[in-house]
C-alpha cells in the first residue's frame, strides 16, 4: 500500500470514528435522560450502583447502536474525506500530477469494505450471543425481575405458553399446554401454576418442562404418550424439543438481534408464525451491505462529478440522494411486513431502482 493510500485511508477511518463517538454520544445522553428514572429505579436509589447499571446496560447497547450507525457512517464518512480534500485542495493537486479519480478513492472504497466486515462481524457473531442482554429493559440489567413469557409451538403441535417468567430460574407461571388430538387421542389442556425449564442433560428428567400444581392433577387412565409424564399428582414432566425457556420469553422482535442463518433456519419450520416478517428480515439482511455500497458509490460520484463546485451544495445534494435511498428502503420494508410487497420484492427493489443510478454516476466520474 502506498504513502497515497495510507493517508486517504486514515482519513476516512478518522472521519468514520469521530462520526461514530459524536453520534454514539449524543445517543447516550438522549437516551440516558429518557431512562434516568429506570437507571436510578434499578439501582435502589444508590449512586454508586447507578453509574456500574448505566455502565453495564450501554457497554452491551453499544454492539447494538454500532449495527445501527455502521451503514450510515461509511457513507458519511466517505463524503466527509471527499469534502475534506477538496476544501484542502489536495484533490486538485492529485488530479494534477495525472492521478485519476478513481484511483484516488480507491483507499476510502477499501475502507468502506473493511467497516461492512467488521459490521457483518458484529451483527452474526456478537449480536447473537448477546440477544439476551441486549432484550433487557433498563430497569432489568441483571436480569431478575419477572418478564412476559409468549407462546410457541412444538413440531409435533403441542401448544405451550405462559404469562410471566424470571430469567434468573428458568421459571414460568401459569404454563398452558394443550396437547392436539392426534397425540393424547383427545384434545388435552393443561395448566400449571409454575413451571422451569430443565435443559437437556444425562438425568432422566430433562430436555423439557416440569410443570408443578397442575390442573387436572392426573392424566387420563388410557395415557400412553412419552411426551407427558406424570412424576405425582400435579407434578407432570413435559419433554420438548424445540421450546425451551429462550424460545417462550423472547419478544416478537427478536430477530433483529438474531443471526441470518437463525433466520433461516425459522423459516423453515413449518410451525412459525410471523413469517412474512422474518422472510423480509432475511432479504434485508443480504441487501443492507449492497444498499450501503451503493449510497457510498453514489455520494463519492456526486462530489467528484464536479468537485469544482461549492464543496457544501455538493455534500447537500449527497445527502438529498441518501435520504430518499433510506427512505425507499424503509417503506420497501414496511410494505414487505405488511403483505403489500413480497418479501423478495421489498428488500430488493432499492437495490434495483439506485444501483443502475449509482452505475451511471460511477461511469460519469471527470478523470
């Protein structure tokens, strides 16, 4: 890498970082002012306590907060080095000594590529093995006050769902299990008024629910299915699968925090809901690289197409452009949610209407 490329490089990484810590910082001090009363609520009233919750709860929201900024940035931070050089002069020095164009950018494209890695990094390996952190509302940072618990289907067709549940213990109230006919011979319901989650291991009673005070207190007298054991009167074992105490406590947007191969796999099971939604994520999540991209091509071909012009008129025309690529996306998107596009329809059709766009200003670039 030459002298050249090692300077535009550092430009653009320093215009991304101070883009990220000015942005990041603003977020916090909005969002610690909304949440103050939360922060202080979790921590009992206690000063020192309240600085190690806001400390805990924004060191995990900063993974989130870099996923939400990452795309954006690279696109302003590319403007930025473009407008940097120009107001300095030093693009017209390059161009020049016969240096094109597109040479002289090639560093901030390497740049852009290297923050869409890292980003992808952080959004299928990081992200996912902190969704359960990252679910968690201010007042909750450790996870031990009680939450929602929903409903999920098993693959066989049982039902199970729940009311309230403590993250700590694994444990739900008011469990629901209806059982379909074409295991119990009947529809069966079942209710108990706690149940914990025991994971998998080598005791016999485990890889399920054990449910306790159940109602009715014993099964039928003609029962045979291993799925539902009874251990005592009211004290039933329920051998699941797929539910496990994760899968019933996690929100309905959940898969924002989730992998794309998670998506995937969800998809393909025939017992979930809401499929019209994650199918939109999935597409959404191959076309957010490809969208930033594109933005990044389109604002660096605007500000060099004429870089003898007003350095800000360029950068507000950048930004014009930019808003109505972001603006399409989110209403290809929510169309996508709501069954008015398909899911491949909604996800691609920026990528189709702005990437001929974003060809042509490429290939009209002065040299």
């Amino acid at each position: 890498m030459s002298l050249l490329d090692r300077t535009i490089l550092t430009y653009f990484l320093r215009a991304w970082l101070i883009g990220f810590v000015s942005l990041l910082s603003l977020y916090i001090v909005i969002d610690l002012f909304n949440k103050f009363d939360e922060f202080l609520e979790a921590a009992e009233g206690n000063f020192h306590n309240m600085l190690l919750v806001i400390g805990t709860y924004y060191s995990y929201q900063l993974v989130l907060i870099f996923d939400r900024l990452s795309g954006v940035l690279i696109v302003l931070a590319a403007m930025f080095t473009i407008a940097w050089m120009q107001r300095n002069n030093e693009l017209l020095c390059l161009l020049s000594a016969g240096i094109s164009a597109r040479r002289v950018v090639r560093p901030i494209l390497l740049g852009s590529f290297l923050v869409l890695g890292v980003s992808l990094i952080n959004r299928e390996l990081i992200m996912p093995q902190l969704m359960d952190k990252l679910m968690r509302p201010a007042t909750d940072p450790r996870g031990e006050l009680p939450c929602r618990a929903y409903g999920a289907f098993e693959p066989n067709g049982i039902l199970i769902s729940g009311q309230e549940a403590l993250r700590r213990y694994q444990l739900v109230y008011h469990l629901t299990v209806t059982i379909p006919e074409r295991i119990a011979g009947s529809l069966q319901h079942i209710r108990a008024r706690e149940a914990r989650y025991i994971p998998p291991s080598s005791d016999y009673y485990s890889g399920g629910w054990l449910l306790i005070d159940t109602t009715p207190r014993i099964l039928p007298g003609n029962w045979h299915s291993p799925v539902l054991e009874i251990i005592d009167p009211g004290k039933f074992f329920l051998r699941t699968e797929r539910v496990d105490f994760q899968l019933i406590t996690r929100p309905p947007g959940w898969f924002q925090y989730a992998s794309t191969y998670t998506i995937f796999l969800e998809l393909q099971r025939p017992e979930t809901v809401g499929l019209s939604i994650l199918a939109v994520q999935f597409h959404l999540r191959l076309t957010m690289p490809i969208l930033a991209f594109i933005m990044t091509a389109i604002g660096i071909s605007l500000l060099l197409r004429d870089h003898q012009r007003n350095v800000f008129l360029n950068s507000g025309i950048c930004l014009v452009v930019g808003f109505a690529l972001f603006g399409m996306h989110h209403l290809c998107r929510h169309l996508g949610e709501h069954d008015y596009l398909g899911a491949v329809e909604a996800a691609w059709l920026p990528v189709f209407l702005f990437g001929p766009l974003a060809i042509g200003l490429w290939d009209a670039i002065r040299t």
